[in-house]
C-alpha cells in the first residue's frame, strides 16, 4: 500500500506533494532491510519513477527526499536490475557532482543532495553487478579521487569525503583491476594519505615524525568516520604491496606508516571507535613493507628526553636501568627510543586476546604485524621481549598458568585454530631470536612442541635467522631451577616399542638406516 500511494504521486503529483508522501516513506522505512516479495513490482516501478523526479528542476529538499528512498530501495538487490541502467548511473553521477572536473564545492546547500547521492551509489554498486561493470565503463574511480581532491582539506565536507571513500572502498574491493588503476594511475597512495593527515591535523617536525599533543581533545565522530574509510580503501589499494622496488614507493610507504604511528597514538570519540580506528591501522600497517615499519619508532626529541629536569643520560648506568623501560612524559622510551606505537600495538594484542573470540580476524593481524617488526628491526625485538618475557622469576607455576601477557601467549600455544596457535608460538620463539632453548624456558616443552616439530628442532638448535646476541638474562631463581628440568624430556619410541629419550630413539633409527642401505 505505501508503495502503491507514493508512486501514484510520484507520476502524477508536483514537487510538493512528492516531497511529502517520500518523506513519509522514508521515516516509515527507514531501517527496513527486508522488503516483502508480493510488492517487488511496485517498488521497481516507484525505482523508475524517483529516477525520472530527478532529471527535473525540482527544489533541493525534493531532490534529498527522493535519493533518500531511492537508498532505502536499494538494499532490495531484486529490484535493481531494470533501473541500474548507464542512463541512470549518470544521473546520479551528476547530482554526486563526479561528473565536473573543474567545478568547485562553493554552493553548501547543494552538500546534502552530493552525500545522498554516493550513498545511493555505495548501495547501488555493492548490490548490482551491472552498476560494478558500468563503474568501470563510466571511470567512476578517477570521478572519485577527482572529487576527493576537490575537498581534501575542507572539514566542513566530512560527510562528502566520508562517502567518497567508502565507495571507493566498495569499488576496489570488488574489482582489482581498479585496486591497481588506484595504485598506480590515480596515485590513490599519496592522496589517501594527504586525506588521512587532514582528518588527523597532522604537524610535521621532521621527515617522518609529527607531533603528538597528549593533552589534545579527541578526533570528532566525523574525523574518525572518515579516517577509518581512508585506512579501508588504503588497504585494499595496498594489499599487494609486500615488496618495494623503488626508492619514491619506499618514501611513500614510509611516510604512510608515519601516519599511522599519529593514528595509533591518538583517540575517537569513544572507545569502540578508537579500537575501531586502531584495527583499521594495524590491518594497513601488515600491508607496508616491513623494511618501512623502522618509523613505527623514533629517537626521542630533547623535550622528551627531558623529564623534571632529568635526562636518560643522567639515569644509573647499570644494567638493570639501561634495560628498564621508563615512562617520560607519557612517553614510552627503551635504549633512547620512543616506544609509544609499540606499546600501543602491545596493548592492542593483549585486549584482543582477552576477548577471547574471533582470534583470526581481531588477533592474528597484530600478532603478524608484531612478530615480522620483530624479526626485522632489533630495537622493536628487544623491547617486547622485555615486556612479553621479562627475566624469569616466577618459575613454580607452569608456563600457561597466570595473567601475564606471556602467559595468555602460551595457552595460545595450543589453541584449537591451527593459524592462531602458529602465529603465536612463532612471535614468541622470534622474541625468543629462534633459539630453541630460550623458547622452552618461557613457554615449556609440551607447549612449544607443535612449532619444533613443524620447524625439525625437537632435538634443540635454533632457527635460520641471525640474531644479535645479548647478554645473559637468566634470574637467580631460574638458575636453582633449571637443573630440575631435566624431570621433562623429548620422548621417543625405539625399533623394539619401549620409549627412551627421543635423541636416542633417532640414533638407534640412524643405525638401522644405515646398516640396511649398505645391505645388497
């Protein structure tokens, strides 16, 4: 019946009374996303005749109203079929102002009819295949990033940006011939970064440092709207990106994960969406070269150094104090680095193990992202291993028994998901530098023995990486305990079936190969 009354006044009716009887559509279904099948028809039919609406000199409220139930229609994917046409593409292209090149965003009342617009495109391209291949045939792509550049540093256009983006999102998810055209093209790399350094008010201070205000207010709802969009569509024009061949794209990945370092040290609105804001970062931040992510950490600036009138040169100089992390004026610092992003990370990890569910999508990501910043970049290493592992003390409880960060590792170990038990195991033997017997001092044989066996180091050893070497870090109370490790050995079974220690087992298995090999 709704269908039915708004389409008689939508071919029959002037401006106003369309207006009115949309606007009454809209308020009704505003959150339909399940439309009955016995009124299909009608509501191609009303599609049809919103379509011809536009196309006429109708006043902008007008205008808003019928993209309003032209979006709400186009959840329906049934419906889409006969209007998805070039035609009609076009026009919204047109009132999306994606069709003017050199136009520029002066009129503000036309915002609303620009924003309902995209929308109407986002739902539009993700439902219909049709309208995915006429994006193509249209370069919808380039009309998106020229219009992004239209309004790349104008706040007041959030909602524009934020829209532009998602469709772009939209776009380069379904198709990866536009993720490389975005890439390589449209140079989607540096304008996507320009637009997240505008949503962050990013100020510069050095090539790939920019300043952090602590003390600063939060992003606004719009700024992280439009942030988190970026960072999406970053990742889908990225997300080939694990080598780098030219020193420009190395500059500009290096820029990118400067950008995303301000990111993670910075907040939304409310918690949900800075946990949203991060996890879009640290998905991007697994697509940049690793040899890129060295920006992630910084040396500290004299301000930061500085701390009630005390330098870190003027800390004791003992082991013990070099080692120590300290926290400086909000400022995580190890060996004179600022640590702050890592931290972040760390702690990232850890409230995503808590959760205790959807491990392979929230916590494998930054547990990849961790584990390769480790492997590659020694100060990174070193510092989670002092948070992951410090100096062991607590050597009564067994390795997974506990709150520690190193605890919940360990009982990941043996998790049921195959790729977040790997993952896990593999961060921990990389902080360990791929040293078998500093893995089983932290983690213990049965937890770690999934990962040897998969590595052939059941017997001891270490992995293929080289390592710098540390001194020793072993506690007094490790060492009255090691000597009670050996109550746990490797196991084996001999030719004869009787179980020995398995380094045998493989000797007495070595004989026999051999003997029957020199055997005619």
């Amino acid at each position: 019946m709704d269908e039915e009354r708004a389409l008689y006044i939508v071919r029959a009716g002037e401006a106003g009374a369309i207006e009115r009887v949309l606007r009454d559509y809209s308020e009704k279904h505003r959150a339909t996303f399940k439309f009955e099948p016995t009124d299909e028809d009608k509501r191609k039919k009303l599609c049809e005749g919103i379509f011809k609406v536009l196309v006429k000199d109708v006043p902008t409220t007008c205008q808003v109203t019928c993209l309003e139930v032209l979006r709400i229609l186009s959840r329906d994917k049934k419906i889409l079929v006969p209007v998805t046409t070039k035609e009609n593409m076009q026009i919204l292209l047109r009132l999306a102002k994606l069709n003017e090149l050199d136009e520029s965003l002066e009129k503000v009342s036309e915002f609303p009819v620009i924003v309902e617009s995209l929308k109407c495109l986002c739902n539009i391209v993700f439902n219909s295949q049709m309208a995915q291949q006429l994006s193509l045939e249209l370069n919808l792509a380039a009309k998106l990033c020229n219009l992004l550049r239209k309004c790349k540093d104008r706040k007041f256009i959030n909602d524009i940006k934020c829209f532009d983006l998602r469709l772009l999102f939209v776009l380069s998810l379904l198709h990866t011939d536009i993720r490389s055209q975005l890439r390589y093209e449209l140079q989607g790399l540096p304008l996507l970064t320009q637009i997240l350094e505008s949503a962050f008010s990013i100020k510069w201070t050095d090539e790939y440092e920019s300043a952090i205000d602590h003390n600063g207010p939060p992003l606004s709802p719009q700024e992280t709207d439009c942030a988190i969009e970026a960072l999406k569509a970053l990742f889908n024009v990225t997300v080939d990106s694990w080598k780098v061949h030219k020193e420009s794209e190395s500059h500009q990945f290096r820029v990118m994960a400067a950008v995303l370092r301000h990111c993670l040290l910075i907040a939304g609105p409310t918690e949900d969406k800075t946990e949203e804001l991060h996890s879009n970062a640290v998905n991007l931040l697994s697509n940049v070269p690793v040899s890129c992510l060295d920006v992630l950490i910084c040396p500290l600036t004299h301000e930061e150094e500085t701390h009630e009138g005390t330098t870190l040169d003027e800390l004791p100089s003992d082991k013990t104090a070099e080692k120590e992390t300290v926290l400086k004026n909000n400022t995580m610092v190890y060996n004179g680095m600022n640590m702050e992003a890592i931290h972040v990370l760390l702690n990232f990890m850890e409230k995503r193990i808590d959760k205790g569910s959807s491990y392979r999508e929230g916590l494998t990501p930054v547990l990849s992202l961790l584990t390769e910043c480790s492997r590659t970049h020694r100060n990174i290493r070193k510092y989670l291993k002092d948070q992951v592992l410090p100096p062991l003390r607590d050597v009564t409880n067994r390795p997974e028994v506990g709150s520690t960060v190193r605890n919940k590792l360990v009982r990941l170990m043996t998790h049921v998901d195959l790729g977040v038990k790997q993952i896990a195991a593999e961060f921990l033997f990389v902080l360990c530098k791929e040293r078998v017997d500093s893995l089983l001092k932290y983690t213990g044989y049965g937890n770690a023995a999934g990962l040897l066996a998969a590595r052939g180091l059941l017997t001891g050893g270490r992995g293929d990486n080289w390592y710098s070497e540390d001194e020793d870090t072993d506690t007094e109370e490790y060492k009255n305990a090691k000597p009670k490790e050996e109550l746990l050995k490797p196991m084996g079974l001999k030719p004869d079936g009787t179980i020995t220690p398995l380094e045998e087992a493989l000797s007495q298995y070595s004989i026999i190969e051999e003997t029957s090999s020199d055997t005619d």
